[in-house]
C-alpha cells in the first residue's frame, strides 16, 4: 500500500477534470475525494473503484491520468 494522497481536494479535481476532458464529470463523488487514492513509488494509486462509473473512466483515461498526473499541480496557480 502506498503513502496516503494528501494533496488539496480542489487541486485534485481540476486536475482529474483537466486530464479527462471533462470525463470525471460522471463520477464527481469519487473523484474529488483525495482520499480514494494514494502514492505508491511516486504514482498515484486508486481505492475503490467498484463503480461503473469510475471503472468506465478508469477504462477510458486511465492511462493518461497514471502518466500525467502531477502531484504538485497547483490549480491556484492554472486559473
């Protein structure tokens, strides 16, 4: 199990939105929720994605989220 996400709720939902174009729109409880996920060896992880419609965003932007996320993002700074 990897080290807790304690990154700001609003950095990680724009961030979330931003790298599936709008996608984590369907599933907006899950993803604003810095604590479903975790870092583990610098990457960030997911708990609990049981959801269809997690598992559909998953499917469709997972990989662009595990390569491009960025845990310092500073969604202050990107408006």
């Amino acid at each position: 199990m990897g080290k807790p996400c304690h990154i700001d709720a609003g950095a990680l939902w724009s961030q979330f939105y931003k790298l599936t174009n709008g996608g984590a729109w369907a599933d907006p409880h899950h993803f604003k929720n810095p604590g479903n996920f975790c870092f583990d060896d610098g990457r960030l992880r997911i708990f609990d994605y049981g959801s269809k419609k997690t598992q559909g965003i998953i499917t469709e932007y997972g990989i662009t989220i595990f390569e491009s996320f960025d845990p310092s993002y500073d969604w202050e700074k990107k408006k």
